[in-house]
C-alpha cells in the first residue's frame, strides 16, 4: 500500500536520481537535443532504423509516422538522425540519434 505522507519525498528522491544520472560526465542521453543524442548500437543501417522507429513508438505511445520530417546532419565528423513528428495528443515532437556506429558499420563491410 503506498503511504501518501511519503509520497512527495519519493517523488523527490526519483527527481534527485534521475538529476544526478543526468548530470554525470555523460549527458543524459534522452535525445532532445544533439548533445544528448540517443547512440544507436553497431548495427546494420536496416537495424539501426527499426532501433529509431522502436524507440519512438515506445516512448510516445499512438504516434502515428505519417509526415514525419527526417533528416541527417552530420557534425564533428559524427551522423546524427532527427525526426519531426507529431505526437498522439498533437505536440510537436524531436529527436536526435547519434548514428555513427551504423555508418561506420556499414563503412567497414565494404
């Protein structure tokens, strides 16, 4: 049974630990932006564009892809995929992939 006068300091508690995991030397990966891009796994180009399409369903559940805006930028010799899209309730989304483990894959079986 959850006890409500611990509640807030639970909530709390969860804020500081996801602040501390963000604030490592590792930015917080959540992909909001291209410093915090998700890294996708060394893996074929076709498996790391199912990974991006899994994560986007997972994370906004009802999105529906129809006219989505996808792009790649390549920075610091580093390929970065975003997407554009609207989420199931109508906010405008983005997010950054950091797919330079694919491209270099793909690179070395030639």
């Amino acid at each position: 049974m959850l006890d409500l006068m611990h509640t807030p300091r639970l909530l709390l508690l969860c804020v500081t630990a996801m602040t501390a995991i963000c604030n490592a030397k590792e930015p917080c990966r959540d992909g909001s932006t291209i410093e915090s891009a998700i890294v996708l796994p060394k893996e074929s180009i076709d498996k790391c564009v199912d990974a991006e399409y899994a994560y986007i369903r997972s994370h906004y559940p009802g999105v529906v892809l129809n006219g989505f805006e996808h792009g790649t930028i390549v920075e610091s010799g580093r390929w970065y995929d975003i997407f554009r899209f609207s989420t199931a309730s109508g906010k405008k989304a983005e997010l950054y992939f950091d797919s330079s483990r694919c491209i270099n894959s793909k690179a070395r079986d030639k």
